[in-house]
C-alpha cells in the first residue's frame, strides 16, 4: 500500500461528500486523528476498517490499497483475481489487484500462492440465519494460527482478522458463488468453495 496514495485519495473522496475528518472518523469508529494521520500520509488504515472505508467512501477496496481514482476496465473490480500478502515482520495483512505491488516495513512484499484446503484446516460450514458460520478445526496458538479469513467474491471481498486464543470461527453473510481464502501463520494461504 502507498501510504500517501491512498491517503490522498481517502481525502479527496471525503471533501466530495463533504465530510469532515471527524465525520468520516465517527462512521468508522475511529478518532479524527486516525484518519487525518492517513491523508497525510502517515500510516494507513487497518485492513479491518477497509470494509467500512470502502463503502462510506464508495471506493473498492483494491483501489483503496492502490491509491488510484476508479476507472471502467471491462475487468474493473474483478475480485478474484486478488492477491493476498502477509508482511513477515509486522504480520500486516494487505491484498492487491493483480498488478499491484505492496511494500510493508521497506520490503516489497510477495503475493501468497494458495492451495486447496488440506482437511487438517478446511472449516466445517452452517448456516445460521443469514449468515454462514465456519469453524477452523486448527489450533490457534501463537506460532500456529488461522490469521485471516477472507470471502471473497467478484464486486466484493470481506476480510476478518483472527487473533491466537481466539476461537478458530468466523460468521460471515451469505453471498453466492464466494470462495473462502484464509490464511495459517505456519501452512500458508488456502482456499476453499462457498
Ligand atoms: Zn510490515
Ligand atoms: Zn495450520
């Protein structure tokens, strides 16, 4: 993510709906001084506040990351050509669209490769009203943990950050046709079917 990119356009996008700092701040549970530190360039938002960001802002979320105005491609906002980064020295959790680059901790970072999910991390799936529920049958340990969970589908990705000793479970909304990818600190990058 370029920090002054995205803050640039994390500005110009909130003066066109004329927002105030602390406005957008309080649609995002954050402090007004979160989000003047990012269109100044000086840190960037947690990837748990890109959902919220993306839609109060109505920008995609790649584009968020990649700092640049939306643009018509014909292939425009095609999410499943995502790609996922894990940073090895601050566990930050990024994704890019296919060309994108991330830098994190004065390294570029490289794409995660996925794999299909092994039965030692695929989740078993309920529904649960509206939602899906997925439970990990997999450790959540310091040193071995599910990190991420992500669905994704083509207009749209949700990412949910797990944390060790946290239970290994997700709820999620149903949406049709999505893939779930998530991401073990120790077996890298998966993905299974919705
Ligand atoms: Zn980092
Ligand atoms: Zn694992």
């Amino acid at each position: 993510m370029d920090h002054e990119k995205t803050g640039a356009l994390i500005a110009a996008r909130r003066r066109e709906l004329k927002l105030t700092q602390d406005q957008l701040a309080e649609r995002l549970g954050v402090t007004g001084k979160a989000v003047s530190k990012w269109e100044r360039g000086q840190g960037c938002p947690d990837v748990s506040l890109l959902p919220g960001l993306s839609e109060t802002l109505g920008i995609q979320i790649e584009q968020l990351l990649a700092g640049a105005a939306p643009v018509n491609r014909p292939d425009g906002g095609n999410m499943k050509r995502l790609r996922f980064f894990v940073c090895p020295q601050c566990g930050g959790v990024f994704t890019a669209s296919k060309n994108g680059e991330i830098t994190c901790c004065g390294r570029k970072l490289e794409p995660l490769a996925v794999k299909e999910a092994d039965e030692a991390h695929a989740p078993s799936v309920e529904e649960i009203e509206d939602d899906w529920y997925l439970a990990f049958p997999h450790p959540m340990e310091k040193d071995h943990h599910i990190l991420f969970a992500a669905h994704l589908r083509f207009d749209r990705v949700m990412l949910i950050r797990l944390y060790p000793e946290q239970d290994p479970c997700v709820r999620l909304p149903k949406m049709p046709k999505g893939e779930l990818y998530f991401y073990c600190t120790r077996d890298g990058l998966m993905k299974i079917k919705l």
